[in-house]
C-alpha cells in the first residue's frame, strides 16, 4: 500500500472529528426519541388557526455526514388548511423531500435529525392537535397510515413484489384498530372498494394479483387506494406522477383532484413540474438549499413572482412559441449544503444583487396579505412600488387546444 | 419536404422492424413476438433535428438503438449519407461508428465511475485515431471547453460532478468523434428543470456551430417542440403522425396526437382544463389490437378503425397521418 500523504492524513483526522462529534449528536437526540410513556401534556399543542390541518413553524432538518453537518431543511414555516393543496417546488436537493420526511417521521436515522421546531398535526378524530417533533415513536406509529398518509414517486418500488395487491392493502386495516375493521372479509370488501375508488376496473381481479402484473399508472393507482383507505386528513404526494408519461400523468392527477373534493383532505404536492402545481395546488412553497425563498397563492406565484429564483425557474421551461433562439437559464448550480454562505444563498446566480444582498440572509417580506419572499431586491421594489414584470408563461398548446375544441362542437 | 430531396439526407431510415421473441418452455420455443418496432420509416437532413415522442413502451428507445446497429434489426433499411448501416461488415461499421453517436438518458449510469473525465471523453478519439497522439490532450481540452466544462475537471471523477455536469460530459464524449448524428435517448429528462435549460441551450449551441443532426427522443413535448425541427409521433412500435414542427403542433390531426398535447401540464393557474383524457394504458406490444392499434382508447373511433389498419399517408406539405379520419380528405 502507498504511503498517505500529508493532505490524506489531515483529512482522516477531520473526518474521525466529525464522526466523533457525530457520535455524540446521535446519542442524545436518539435517547429523547426513544423516550417510551412520554405524557401527553408534553406533546399537546394548539394550532394557531383550527382550520389548519398541518403547521410547521421553524423546523430544522439536520444530516450529520462525515464531511459535516447538512441542513437539508433550514428553518421552514407553512402552514395546510384543510382541504387545500399545498405545492412545494424545488430543485432536487433542495430539501421539499425531507421537510416532508421530517412529518412522516421517517428519515434515514440516526444521520437525520430534527434538531429544531415544531410541527403540529390537527387530529380531527381524537379532536386534538399534537406536536409530531415531540411525541413517542409508538404513537407516531397510529398516526401515520391513518391520519396522514403518503404516496411516493416510484410505484415500482413503493410496493412489495412478493406479497399480493390485496395482502399490502389490508395491512393499513391490521395494524390500524382505531379504523374499526378487523374481521378478514371486511377487510377484503373494503379494499375492494377502495380499488373501485380510484378508478380501477375488475378490482376483484386486481386484488389478487402481484404488482408485477401491473403497468406503472395502475401501480401509482394501488398506492393511492393505500393511502385512502383510512381516509386520512392529509396526504403527503411526494413527486407522485414523475415516473409517469403524461397521458398517465393527466388521468392521475384527474383522480387526485377528484378525490380531494370527494373526501375533504388536504394535499401536500411536492414536485419540480410548475404546470402540475398550477394545476393542481391552491398554495405554493418554492424552496432553494433547504429555505422557503417565496410563498404564496398560486396566483401570487404565478403572475407576480418576487423572487429572481422563482422568475427563473418560470423562465427556463423551454417554449418555441417565445420566439427567443435561446432558453433562459440559471446560471451556476446550487452551493454545496455542507458550507452555506452567510448571505443570501442564491447571490451567486442571482442578476439582479442589491447592496444589502453581501451581507445577512433575508427575512421573508410580506408583499401582500397572502404573499411573502426573502429577497432584498423584492423588498426594495415593493419600497419603491415598482411592479415586477410579469412572466408570461402562457402554454404553446393553450390556443391549438381551443381552436380544436370550437372545431369539436 | 420536396425541396430538400435533392441532398441526401443524413439518415434515411426505412420500414425499420425490430422484433424480440417470446421464448418459452424448457426448449426455449419462439412463441411469438414483441414487436416493438413496426414499420417505421423516417429521413434527418443535416443540422437538423427530428423529434420522437410517444409513450414509454412505444419503441422510441428502440429505434434509437436499432438505426445505429446496437442491437441486430429484425427487417428494414438505415442508410447513412446512402450507406445502409445494416448491410455493413464488422470491419467497416467500425469506421462508420464515429459519425453515429449516441447520448444515454441516465447521466448516473452511463458514466464509467472508475475513470476519469480526460479518460471517458478521450478513450473513443484513441481507439479511432481521431487525432494524433501529439495533440490528443489539447484536443480533449478544447472538446471539454467547446461543451462548458472547465480543464481543471479533466482528472476528477464522474461521482464529482452534478446531473447537468454529467450530461455535458456525456455529450462532450459523443462530440469528440466529429460525429454528424447524435441519438439523444432522453437526454433531459433526469435533469431538473433549470439545468434542463442548460443542457438544451448546449446542445443547440453545438448544432449551429457544426451542423449536427439530432434525434432527438423524449417524452416531454415541451422539450421536443423547442428544439425540433421535424416532429414524429410514435404509438405502439409505429409513427402515427409526422410534420413540421410548427405545423404538427398547431394543426395536430391525429386523435394520439391531440390528446398527446392536452395532456400536458399548463402552467397557468387560470387556465380551464379541458382535458381530453385516454383512458387506459397502453395495449401490449405482443398483442396489439387488430385494425388501428389507438382505436381502444380513441376517443373518434368509428367501425372501420377496428377492421382495417389505417396507412401512413402524406396527407399535403408533408404532413404524414396514419388515420380513417383523413380518408377522403
């Protein structure tokens, strides 16, 4: 074996720091989650409006790596009434997948912690809210799969290959007493029907067969009636028709919406693609490096975006009927998690840097009742009432598809 | 497209097939057949690019693979600059291999890990003596400089770089042969959005500066419809429309088409949605229905759709439809 140079030595020694740091992070934070008998004093909270169903205020989201301490999720506040889609937009990395881990209480452990914040889940059921950061693994057991429950982006792998769709199905019903079936051919009906809800033809059939039988939006219809069956309160999507074609994508978010007013939940939709959150979300999150940069209606975000990240993630879709030979694109890619900079930490690839922009992170601005973002240059246009142009974003296919159908009728 | 007859094309593709068997039983029996392409003929002029949308499942990927003899066709004819691939021996399809390349999907997967940038982007120019041995880094350092790669990056590793870093890579070792057609399989559709923009803004860059031809695969008609200059539209293993970009996207006729496009995602929260949805899946290509393969989930068919096959007909200016609406037109 060669021998290791200076520079390897130092960076082994770096690293069994970290690791030993690490350690000892692991060790405490673990211990207050393993925590058995917690009372329930300690995780009842109120929510600040009883018609949110989710609030999550300041929560912080940490990976302790060997190369160092990530803060995948930095600090994020939002609120989900009830019965209302909430899109979370991003890049990959950017942290919508862990904020929606961090609920669930399913992140790579003991690496991922929630080292700070609260998030509170209104229980319509028990008539309680809970604070989810603080409650003990076995109730957060009953929780998730009844009160919320989730849908992932790969059908393919979400579901097991050895057991039946039937067997995954009944599963929510076995381990969920509260839901109040527990005879076998109850269960079976039930599933059945929850199949038959989401659109599935000879459900019967479908039942009994194994997800390899399956096509991908079939799949991605499977894990729906999964994480209907206990008629959650809401339902976390995360990326749910990215692995899909987009005519299977139309059928499925036809199916979400649809269900959505049908059982009154509400929907956190995290994905990359704006033409879904226009469609589908009432409110929009958009995330860079692990903070919320703007928030608002989908209406705020969409004609009037404040934040230069958000205009350029409005104007790099491609689109020919701009005209323009060249697509808009960002430039620069995203700072490396492990050594954020103290000031904004889109400076870098932002054109339009004010004064202020060198020195500490912004702090969300409200620019209306229902907006906000954390930008200076936002800030200061709204100081000086200057209007931000907005992005056209008008589909390529809006007039051919109007024309046809005039031509239809 | 009768202007443009006179120059041969850069690939001419006809009656591509390519058909995978079903084996079956202990004596591996041919039982029958996935025909995953059918029949599909199609040209690339030069610094064009032809876009291929459909479906996953339809065959785009295949044909991609199939035209450049990766995998053995089945039946048909691709000519490149009228020399049919096809018909080439081993020996001389290798000298052929430079002018066709290739960029894969995955940035991830097609990127040996165990080499490094100047090695996966160099290797192909050595083995084909693309330049001599003299200038081989020079040339490695200005194919790095000519897809936005800095020159420091020539000794670090494929796990060091981000998706849309990965992806120039890619199109960096395809672009090192001079190649004058490049498959894009997917080439965008790992990548998010904003760096999409990079890697499309690239690839558009490139062709302007050496006249290359593209085709280009995908699934995203954004994608296709901006960087396209011919559209075809691809349905189980067969081309069921094909025209000008500009015309197939404002004047689509057949029925797929059209509910290709109203699928898509608008980005407009004001928007009415008047989605023509298909419903069901895609039918198998072992079995495909009998008469026009779209007539079970066509929202227009009408009983000849389900007897006769429709053929694939120019229909005026080049505009090619494989649809029993058009008939009498």
């Amino acid at each position: 074996m060669a021998k290791k140079t200076q520079k390897e030595i130092e960076r082994n020694a770096k690293i069994k720091q970290i690791k030993k740091y690490n350690l000892g992070k692991y060790k405490e934070l673990q211990i207050k989650k393993k925590r058995k008998n917690i009372p329930e004093e300690e995780y009842l909270t109120k929510m600040h409006n009883p018609d949110n169903v989710l609030e999550i205020e300041n929560l912080h989201t940490c990976f302790y790596s060997d190369v160092g301490t990530v803060r995948a999720v930095d600090g994020v506040t939002f609120d989900i009434p009830r019965g209302k889609t909430l899109g979370v937009v991003g890049e990959s990395g950017c942290g919508k997948s862990v904020t929606s881990l961090s609920v669930m209480r399913i992140l790579q452990e003991p690496q991922g912690q929630i080292s700070q914040g609260e998030i509170r889940l209104n229980v319509k059921r028990q008539g309680k809210a809970f604070d989810l950061t603080k409650v003990s693994q076995k109730f957060m057991e009953e929780i998730r799969g009844s009160d919320i429950s989730m849908i992932f982006q790969e059908p393919m792998t979400t579901l097991n290959p050895v057991f039946t769709i039937g067997k995954q199905l009944d599963e929510v019903y076995l381990y969920h007493n509260e839901l109040g079936i527990s005879k076998p051919a109850a269960m079976k009906k039930k599933s059945i029907e929850n199949l038959e809800k989401v659109g599935i033809a000879n459900a019967p059939r479908v039942y009994s067969m194994y997800p390899h039988e399956l096509s991908g939006g079939m799949r991605q219809r499977v894990v729906i009636a999964m994480a209907l069956s206990s008629n959650p309160e809401l339902i976390i999507a995360d990326e749910p028709t990215t692995a899909l074609d987009v005519t299977i994508q139309a059928q499925i978010l036809d199916l979400l919406r649809n269900l959505k007013s049908e059982l009154n939940a509400s929907i956190m939709l995290i994905t990359h693609d704006l033409g879904v959150v226009a469609e589908m979300a009432d409110l929009v999150v958009v995330m860079y490096a692990g903070r919320i940069v703007e928030k608002g209606t989908v209406r705020d975000i969409f004609h009037h975006p404040a934040h230069p990240y958000t205009i350029g993630l409005m104007k790099s879709r491609p689109s020919a009927m701009t005209g323009e030979n060249k697509l808009f694109s960002i430039p620069g890619s995203v700072p490396n998690p492990v050594e954020l900079p103290d000031h904004c930490y889109f400076r870098s690839r932002c054109d339009k840097c004010v004064a202020a922009c060198a020195y500490e992170y912004p702090q969300m601005t409200k620019l209306t009742d229902t907006h906000y973002v954390a930008c200076y240059w936002a800030k200061e246009n709204k100081e000086n009432g200057i209007e931000i142009e907005e992005v056209k974003l008008k589909s390529d296919f809006e007039d051919v598809l109007q024309a046809k159908e005039k031509e239809m009728k | 497209m009768a202007e443009e007859t006179k120059e041969t094309p850069v690939l001419k593709v006809v009656d591509l097939k390519k058909y995978f068997p079903i084996k079956q039983g202990v004596a591996q029996k041919t039982v029958g057949y996935v025909k995953a392409v059918d029949g599909v003929s199609f040209e690339i002029n030069k610094g064009k690019t032809y876009g291929l949308v459909g479906e996953s499942g339809c065959g785009k990927t295949t044909i991609g693979r199939t035209l450049l003899r990766l995998t053995p066709p089945t039946g048909g004819h691709s000519f490149y600059k009228g020399q049919d691939i096809f018909a080439l021996s081993k020996k001389d399809l290798r000298v052929l291999r430079p002018k066709l390349q290739m960029i894969f999907q995955d940035p991830y997967s097609s990127l040996d890990p165990r080499m490094n940038v100047g090695e996966i982007v160099g290797e192909a120019v050595r083995e084909h003596n693309i330049v001599p041995q003299s200038e081989y880094k020079q040339y490695v350092l200005k194919i790095m400089k000519d897809c936005n790669l800095k020159s420091y990056h020539i000794d670090r590793y494929p796990h060091e770089f981000s998706g849309g870093q990965r992806q120039r890579i890619c199109i960096a070792r395809a672009l090192a042969l001079n190649p004058d057609l490049i498959v894009a399989d997917e080439p965008v559709s790992a990548l998010d959005v904003s760096v999409q923009a990079q890697v499309i803004n690239l690839m558009k860059e490139l062709q302007d500066k050496r006249g290359l031809s593209y085709l280009f695969i995908s699934h995203d008609l954004s994608v296709v419809e901006y960087i396209s200059d011919y559209v075809g539209v691809m349905y189980l293993g067969s081309l069921v429309e094909m025209a000008k970009k500009e015309e197939l996207f404002k004047h689509p006729l057949h029925p797929y088409s059209i509910a290709l496009l109203s699928a898509v995602p608008v980005p407009n929260p004001d928007y009415e949605m008047h989605r023509i949805i298909l419903e069901g899946d895609i039918p198998s290509p072992a079995n495909p229905p009998k008469g026009c393969k779209f007539h079970t989930r066509c929202s227009k068919a009408m009983k000849i759709c389900s007897e006769v096959a429709p053929e694939y007909r120019d229909i005026g200016g080049g505009h090619m439809v494989a649809c029993h609406l058009y008939n009498e037109k």
